[in-house]
C-alpha cells in the first residue's frame, strides 16, 4: 500500500517544517519515497504515519496453522487441519487455514512465509496452532514475539508434548546431521553416507511403536 503526499503535506503530518525535513534528507534521517521528473518530493505516508493504516483487531483475521514434517504423515496433517477448523468454528471465528508439508527446521516453507508477511502486514489478529512445536522446532519464540509487537493473540491448543515429538526431533536431527556432515566430509564422501545410513536407522527406530 502507497499513499504519496508532497513535501509540505508531509511537513504537516510529522510537525515539523519543510526546512526540518530537506535537512533530514542530507543527514539521511528521513529520505523521500519519490521525486518526480519535476523535482518535487513525495513522502510515502503509509511509512510515516503506518498507525493510520492498520487494520483494527476486528477486521483482522484469524489464521490457524498446521505442519508435518513428511508425506507420509499426511493423515496427521489432515487431522490437525480438522481439529483446528472444529475449534475455530466452535469460537465462532472468521479463520483460514494455512498448512505446510516440510521440517520444523525449514524456516522457508510457502505456508510460514504467507503467515509471517501477513502478520507484519497487520492482516492477522489470532493464531492457531495444535502443538508450539507444529510452527518450528527452534525459533517458535521468536515468531510468538513478532506476534506479541503486533497485537496479535497466539492460541495454542495443546501445552503437552506432541504425539509426533519423537519421530519429528528424530527426522529434524537427521536434517542437522546430514548438512554439517556434508560440509565436514562432503556430500559424496564415504563418511558422510555412513553417517546419514546409520542416522537413517536410528529414525526409523524411533517411528517403530
């Protein structure tokens, strides 16, 4: 969203003068969004005054998320997507989900991304979540402060451990392993492939009930 206003509405908006502000402009405190062909400036005034354009709580809506780390948990992804529709439609919440397919430790999966960009957009006023753990295995707090800066109300459903726990921290080790050893010893080296077969074993020990 662009809103561009010349330099003495600009002036007005911030309370200061035109003169305060072309000097803001060489110290490099505050530089125009725009100058026309012309040579005028033009402030954006969504960046000046971004409180103005915020949407209020009750027009943000509510975005409850689900993840598996694999395809073979599909069945779990959809029972999540379940229990959380049930949920927000028990609060009588405006709610889209959001899903994901990929690991904890995957800070670029399609979903997460969609999600953070609309909360720093101001377009998300709740979170929902089963497990703290369905967010990410590591920087879940971080993402819950972003949240808390912009007002928005984290629930999550269940404080215990996931039922999946095991076998997702068994997988997401793998992940870990399987990059630093591929820098240590590189990705075709004999150790490498030793280490990862013998983690491999190890993961599928933990998914054995």
């Amino acid at each position: 969203m662009y809103r561009l206003v010349t330099i003495g509405e600009a002036s007005k908006v911030l309370g200061v003068s035109i003169t305060t502000l072309r000097r803001w402009e060489k110290e490099g405190r505050l530089q125009p969004d725009e100058i026309t062909p012309g040579g005028h400036r033009r402030y954006d005034l969504v960046k000046l005054r971004p409180e103005l354009f915020r949407l209020q709580r009750s027009d943000r809506t509510t975005v409850a998320y689900a993840r598996v780390s694999s395809h073979d948990q599909k069945e779990d992804l959809e029972r999540q997507k379940q229990v959380l529709e049930m949920y927000c439609a028990s609060q009588g919440w405006t709610f889209e989900v959001v899903s994901d397919l990929g690991s904890g430790m995957n800070y670029h999966k399609k979903g997460l991304k969609r999600l953070l960009h609309a909360i720093l957009q101001d377009e998300v006023g709740r979170l929902v979540i089963t497990h703290k753990d369905r967010l990410l295995r590591f920087g879940a707090e971080l993402v819950f402060a972003i949240c808390e800066a912009k007002e928005v109300e984290v629930v999550i459903l269940n404080q215990g451990e996931d039922t999946t726990f095991e076998e997702d921290l068994a997988k997401d080790v793998l992940e870990i392993i399987t990059v630093f050893s591929a820098r240590l010893y590189g990705s075709r080296s004999r150790k490498n492939q030793k280490l990862i077969e013998g983690m491999k074993r190890v993961v599928e020990d933990a998914e054995k009930p």
